[in-house]
C-alpha cells in the first residue's frame, strides 16, 4: 500500500503518494548528472580525446538507458496512482499549460534514450548498463539514420530543458506567488 501524504490549503486537497515523489527526485537527479557527465566532455572534446571522456560518453549512455527504466516505471505507477488536483481557482489556460507540459515532459524523457540509443545503433556503437549488460542494436549501421537521430537527441534535449524550467517556473510560482501549499506538498511530502 502506498504511504500517502496529504495537505489541504485554500479548501485544496494536495494528496501526494511518497513512491512518486521518490521517482520524481531521482530522476530529476540523473537527468542532472546526465546533463553534466555529457556537458563537460563537450566543453574540451575538441582539444582532446582523453580517456575519461570516453568513460564519460559510456555513463551517459548507461544512465540514459536508466533514466528510460525509471520514466517507464513511473508512467506505470502513474497509471496506478490517483494524482493530485490542481488548485479549483487556477485559471483554465494554467491547468491547460500545467497538462501539456507534463505530458510533454513525459513524451521527452522517453524520445532522449530512445533517440540516443537509436543514434548509437545506427553509427554502429554498442550501449551497455554500467558494462553489466549490452542492449540490442535497434537498427542497422546508416549514417543517414544516425545523423537523423542525432539531430532528434540534440533538439529533443534542448526542449527538454526548457520544459524544466517551465516546469520549476510553475512550481515557484504556486510556492512563491499562489502560496498555495503546492509546492511545499511536492517538496517535502507533508
């Protein structure tokens, strides 16, 4: 049964479930350490190739393979779990844009492995999970396909990152300015 965290605020039932909360802080903790393992190689990479930036390159793709797992596991927790409401007095077009960024969250979190490991297949490079296990080749070795696949890694982690900040925009702005006890309901758990 999953521990339930409950808070009422304005006459607004915010009912957080603490398995959801623990997945949403772990990934948003590997998607940060993802960002920095591929951001400083790429930073140097064109004054040198030295051997760490390969392992570099090599834990990205693992915790991107595992930033898959965890967005997988939580949509099926998502589908399990009831979700809080929003707030009653947020306007329609809030509660729209609230909707439509977590789904694009979601849709994002899924095409940057996929698409990285598709990139990855096509160049012909294997991907492994921390040297434990190697995945399957998802296609075959085409330089085409690969740079198409590049180009979708690059621009769906550009998006990516700007829906963070929408994201953690909205957040302070129901801790901040609503006051609404939303997000100190997702931040601490009470």
């Amino acid at each position: 049964m999953l521990k339930k965290v409950q808070r009422h605020t304005l006459g607004v039932s915010h009912e957080f479930n603490k398995r959801p909360l623990r997945q949403h802080t772990t990934i948003t903790l590997g998607n940060g350490t993802n960002y920095y393992i591929d951001a400083v190689p790429r930073s140097s990479m064109i004054q040198s190739l030295d051997i760490w930036q390969m392992e570099a390159v090599k834990l990205h793709k693992s915790f991107g393979i595992l930033a898959l797992v965890l967005v997988i596991i939580r949509l099926f927790n998502k589908l399990l779990s009831r979700r809080p409401s929003l707030p009653n007095d947020l306007p329609k077009w809030q509660k729209l844009a609230a909707h439509i960024t977590h789904f694009g969250l979601y849709a994002l979190m899924l095409a940057m492995p996929l698409s990285g490991w598709l990139m990855q297949s096509a160049g012909g490079r294997v991907v492994g999970l921390f040297g434990w296990i190697t995945l399957p080749q998802l296609v075959e070795a085409n330089m085409t396909l690969y740079s198409i696949f590049r180009e979708i890694h690059g621009y769906a982690a550009t998006l990516f990152f700007l829906m963070i900040f929408m994201h953690v925009g909205a957040a302070l702005y129901h801790g901040l300015v609503r006051r609404d006890g939303f997000l100190s309901s997702m931040v601490s758990g009470k």
